[in-house]
C-alpha cells in the first residue's frame, strides 16, 4: 500500500473549531486500487473530514485551503479515518496514485507531500511517482497562480468558487479573452449585458394607427337546476316537430325554438329571409371619432344614472368635459380630411408628363420610351383615355422604408389599395376583409396631433374593389360582397349608396375607362358580369354568366375602353367586348392555366398589354390582345410562387405607371419588381425588423416613387425613393 501524505496549515481562530492553531495530516491511501481520505490531528486526536467540513469552514480567498477543498477526491464519500475497513473495490471510483498526486499536488501551495510506503524497497513504479511529485511541487505555485487568475478573469455561469476548469475550458477563455480584447480594440461592445440590451432596443413593429380592441370573453348564464328549483320542466308541452339536424324545435304552442337561418324561415313562415335594411346614406366618421362619441355617452349616461352610486356619477362628471373636448377634436380631424380629399386636382388637369391624362391615345408611345402616350391614326372608339406617368423601374431603384412609413390601417388583412391621384401629398384608401374603409394620410404635418388614418366601416363584409374616380379625383367608389356599391362624397361628407343587389355577392368590381362615363362594372360569386351606369336608375346590363365560379378579378382597358378582362376561380382569363355582350356572351379571347386565376390587369402604358396571375407560380403578360388575332398571343412568362395557402391573402400582380415593371409580394414577406420585358428582378423591397409579415397586396404611386405594400395584419409600409 502506497501512502501520500499531504500537510496543510491551518491558521486563524475563526476558520477551525479549535481557537488555537492546528495542523491536519491527510493522507490518501490507495489499496489496491480503491482510495480513501484519512486525516490526523498534530495532538493525536483523530478527526474526519468530508468535503462539506472542509469547504465551510475554509475562506475562498485563502489558495491553499481553497485549492486543497477542491481536489478532495468526491468519488471516496465521507472520510475515513486509517482504522476504518477499506470500502469493497467500485470501477466507477478507480484512481491510480499518480492521478491522485497530479490532480491534488499542483494546486497545493505551501503543502509538503510525504510518501509512505509498506516496506523500504522501491519499485520503477514508485521511483516515477517521486518524479511525478517532486514537478507537482515545483509546478504548484504557478499552477495556483493560474487557478486564481483563471477564476478571476474568466468565472464561469452556474460553477462555484471551488470548481475546477480543465485545459480545454482554460484554453476556450483565454480564446474568448483574446476575442474581446480584439473587439474592445475595433470599439465594439459585445459583452452578454450588451447584446441583451441590443435585443431589447431591436425595433419592433409599429403599434400607430388602427388598434385590435381586446375582445372580453362572453360567459352565457350560469346553469341552474330547475327540478331543485320546483320549476316546471322545459317543452313539457310537448314538441310538435323537429328539423333534420336538431337545431330547430316546434312547440305544441306554436312557438320556435331555435338560431339561424332555418329558424328565421320557421318563425316568419317564408321560403326566403327578409332582405336587409340598407341604409342610402352613411355619414363619414372614422373610427376616432366614433369611439370618442360613445366614451361622451357613457360619461353623460353614467352621470345622470341614479342607480350609479355617487362616487361613480361624480367621476363620470369630471370626465365629461374631456371627453366632449375629444370627440370635437376628433370630428375636425375628420372635416380636415374630407377638405383634404376634395381639394386634389382634377385628374385631368394633372400635370402631363409626370402622371396624368392623355386624349386620343393608342396604343402606341413615344420615342423615347417613358411611358407617355402619343395620339394615334385611329379614331373613333379605339381612341381612349390613357394613363401616362415616368414612374418606371430606374425611378424604383433606390426606394426604402423608414420606421414612421409603417402604419395599421385596417383591422384585418388588407385586400384592396390605391394611392389618390395627385402629386402634391400622399394619401392613400385601403379596404380589409370586414368591410373597413381606410384613408391614410402619409404626408401629414409632423406637429399634428392625429396619426393620418380614419378608418370607416361603409360595408359589412369583405371589400372586392375600391377605385378613385377618373373625373373627380376626391371620390372614392368601393363594392363589397354585402352586394352593394358606395361612393364616398367628400363635398357632402357621406357615402352615398349607388347600386344595391342583396341576394348577389358582389366578388370584382372595377370603373370604366377614364374617357367614358363613369360605369360600374361587378362580377359575383357565382361567375356573372353585370353593369350599372351611375346616371341611371336601372342596370345598363343584366348578370350574364362569364365563368363557371367566382369571377376573381374585373379590368377595363383605357386604351381601348371597350376591352374588358376578366379572371375567374375556373382557372380561365378571359377578354371581352363589352359592345357585344349578349345573353350568351363569346370572348375575344380566353387564356387557360392549370389553376386558379387571381388577377388580370391591363397595362397604364397604353400597349394593351395584360399581366395575369395564377395559382401555379406563374405570371404571364399577354401583349396585342382584342386586335382580331385569334388564338391568343403567347404569354411571356415570370416564374414566382403564388401558392399563399390558405391563411395568406392571395398574391395580385401590378403593373409600374410606365407598364415596363410588375410588381408583386413575395412569401419571404418581401415585394420584388420583375423587368416585364425579360422577368428578371429589378429589385427586392425587404425590410425584416419593419415589415414583418407577407405584403400580399401592392401598388405603385402613378406620379411619385412611391410603392405601398400591404400585409394581412392590416399594416401598410411605404416605400420612397
């Protein structure tokens, strides 16, 4: 048996149980190969010392007690003293003496090892065991220099002042320290406080504009027994007849019992609900100010309310001012908005050149290719009215998004955008699922009080087009699937009913061409085309069926505004002539893909070219459509997944003002600009801390470099140059 026997002293009466200063032996002792602690008192009086004793009553600042705590082999248990029988041989705690000596030596400062051996003849094993203590102990020094240092510099998460570091945890932060030293140099902080705060500080998504009311959970009456009650129990009359999915009970006193549709018709004894009530006219008031006219109410209701206690009735008085002050605020930014909308220019004075109106255009245009049209040979019906503007990919190049560009707007997903045309500010309309209507001033003074948007609800359920008016640039025309069309008036400060089909769902709704009169044209759910002409009092054309399922999308041509083009869910797009819409109307032409069509858009550039969108990752521009060529051109195609799935509003490809870019979301939550004439990207709008989700639905400003891309959680971001 193989002894090493390891002095430390002790000193300080507050550090030991003794007042006076001792001295302890510890001796590992190995036999046959299984290792136990025994400790000696100077005074002969034996003692036991586990690993707990040591390391309270010793001070981490003392090395030698801190490095002796530490290299108490934890595997042996509690210590033993020399009389003790050696505890049954255990692979798991199996330590030769060199591993001992090794591991307990070099941090050992001041400690004299001593071997003691069971007879006087030394073997070659213990001849290298002396080698091996006698480096331990000219290496115990500098090995507990670097244990303190180590522990100072470099402390370690979750590890206690007596744990030990291996080499490779040494060498890791001597790394990490060399790093810091490198970054400290370069002036960046890259310290864990400071990556936390960075994290903090990240920006987040913009909380302006139209909030998401918390919506409190409505619990129903609490359930109650009615036989412990003595009530008489329920339909005890008898059931006279039920409906086939249990939803609707006849009583034997005639009355129903029952929700829904199928009960209206059993109560009212009719084969078809009553048509709802819709009002011809609804007062613009924005979400603001109708919000602060019902806090106004409560207060004065409350106030005068007697079964309100008076402290209630006293605070609701004191509120009362401020909230009357609040609504006649929000009611002028209302007024100041209706002015706003009036005062744009007419589209038709609109500055030529930089986005306006062109009489007698072709399809043809300039020399020097920026968009504007020029007059053609044809006259008659051919000539339209044509959209002209510079906007084109180079004006795109360099547009960005700032943090105060990104505003909610809706309260649901947005479906519908489109900037008002005039150059002098940016105000833009955007329509969501709910029926919402939103005008956002973008370019609004930075003192002003108001965040720009006023949110109305003219509709009741998902808005399927919105269009500003081609004669009057304040007027607003939107249609809903709640079968109805409305027009908002900022001269009066209303929106005027102008058509109103309830039993039709209203899916597609576009304008006529600018150089006609002003006609609306709609397409249902159920695949029809009809028309109203907003002088008339009758339909100027009756529902003809154009599709087999919903019609998806409306477009009128303004290069030749008797060309209309149509996308359905029946995966077919399809041109028509509106002059020759009969009761089994023929297309002009009819272009077919593998899926669903969610969009076709004529061209502003008057070229006549028609962008579509499918559901099978493809766009495709038609160019030379309704010229008496049959079949239809072939498309030039721009590979892009449109495949949203079912949560994401589908993607709608735009045409740039200048017809010479097409622009369209993308499901890395980005917008890209395709060259329309070769499909390459012209340029990425991404912007992952500011626009956090997918913009599904997007336009470009007709005379400013501006693109508005909106989300599904109802934010717009705007895009400048």
């Amino acid at each position: 048996m193989v002894k090493r026997q390891i002095e430390s002293k002790v000193e300080g009466p507050e550090r030991v149980r003794s007042k006076r200063a001792s001295t302890r032996n510890v001796v590992l002792a190995e036999t046959d190969g299984n290792a136990r602690l025994e400790t000696e008192v100077t005074d002969g009086t034996p003692d036991k010392l586990s690993t707990r004793d040591t390391r309270s009553q010793m001070s981490a600042t003392d090395t030698s007690r801190t490095s002796f705590a530490r290299h108490l082999p934890a595997r042996v248990g509690a210590a033993q003293t020399s009389d003790a029988p050696t505890a049954a041989p255990r692979r798991s705690s199996r330590r030769s003496s060199r591993q001992l000596s090794a591991s307990a030596a070099p941090h050992a400062e001041g400690v004299d090892v001593k071997l003691e051996k069971a007879d006087e003849t030394k073997t070659p094993v213990d001849e290298a065991e002396s080698v091996d203590a006698r480096k331990a102990e000219e290496e115990g020094a500098a090995g507990e220099m670097r244990s303190v240092r180590t522990k100072t510099e470099f402390p370690r998460r979750g590890l206690a002042p007596t744990d030990e570091l291996s080499a490779y945890e040494l060498e890791r932060l001597a790394n990490i320290a060399r790093n810091e030293e490198v970054l400290r140099a370069l002036e960046l902080d890259v310290s864990s406080s400071a990556l936390r705060e960075s994290a903090r500080s990240r920006p987040k998504p913009t909380a302006r504009g139209v909030g998401r009311p918390k919506e409190k959970a409505e619990h129903g009456p609490i359930r109650r027994s009615g036989r412990h009650a003595g009530l008489e129990a329920e339909f005890a009359g008898g059931i006279v007849s039920e409906s086939a999915d249990g939803k609707v009970l006849t009583l034997a006193n005639g009355d129903i019992i029952g929700s829904g549709k199928a009960a209206f018709k059993a109560a009212n004894g009719a084969s078809e609900a009553k048509e709802r009530v819709v009002e011809p006219q609804l007062p613009f008031r924005s979400h603001v100010a109708k919000d602060a006219a019902l806090e106004e109410e409560w207060a004065a209701s409350t106030a005068a309310d007697e079964k309100q206690t008076p402290l209630q009735r006293e605070r609701a008085q004191s509120l009362l001012p401020e909230m009357t002050g609040a609504r006649e605020a929000a009611e002028k930014a209302d007024q100041a908005m209706l002015e706003l909308l009036a005062s744009a220019t007419s589209p038709a004075a609109f500055r030529k050149g930089s986005g306006g109106l062109n009489e007698g255009a072709d399809d043809g245009s300039d020399e020097n290719g920026s968009g504007k049209a020029s007059k053609g040979s044809k006259g008659g019906s051919d000539a339209g009215t044509v959209w002209t503007s510079g906007i084109g990919l180079s004006a795109l190049e360099k547009v960005h998004l700032d943090e105060s560009d990104a505003v909610k707007v809706t309260v649901k997903a947005t479906v519908h955008l489109k900037f008002q045309p005039r150059g002098d500010t940016l105000c833009v309309a955007a329509g969501d699922k709910d029926g919402n209507v939103s005008l956002w001033h973008a370019d609004r003074a930075s003192d002003s009080a108001s965040d720009g948007v006023f949110l109305c609800a003219p509709h009741t359920q998902y808005i399927s087009g919105l269009e500003w008016s081609a004669h009057d640039a304040g007027v607003l025309y939107t249609a809903s699937y709640d079968g109805t069309v409305r027009a908002l008036h900022p001269q009066k400060g209303s929106w005027e009913l102008l058509y109103s089909r309830t039993h039709s769902e209203f899916s597609a709704f576009t304008l006529s061409a600018p150089s006609e009169t002003t006609t609306l044209w709609l397409g249902s759910s159920d695949g029809r085309l009809s028309a109203r002409d907003t002088r008339s009092p009758s339909e100027t054309l009756a529902p003809v069926a154009v599709h087999a399922n919903k019609v998806n999308c409306l477009s009128m041509c303004g290069a030749r505004p008797y060309l209309l083009a149509s996308a359905g869910t029946d995966r077919a797009v399809r041109v028509w002539d509106v002059r020759k819409l009969g009761a089994k109307p023929k297309p002009l032409a009819e272009m077919l893909s593998s899926n669903s069509s969610q969009s076709a858009e004529w061209s502003p550039d008057g070229r006549a070219s028609l962008l579509t969108t499918h559901w099978d990752d493809r766009l495709r521009i038609y160019d030379g459509l309704g010229l008496d060529t049959a079949p239809a051109p072939k498309a030039r195609e721009i590979k892009h997944c449109t495949r949203t799935g079912r949560w994401v509003v589908p993607f709608r490809a735009v045409w740039t003002p200048a017809g010479d870019g097409v622009v369209v979301g993308a499901m890395d939550r980005s917008a890209v600009i395709f060259n329309a004439s070769n499909g390459s990207k012209a340029n990425v709008l991404r912007s992952p801390e500011i626009m956090t989700a997918i913009p599904s639905r997007n336009t470009v400003h007709p005379s400013l470099p501006v693109v508005a891309c909106a989300t599904n959680s109802g934010r717009l971001h705007l895009y400048r140059a």
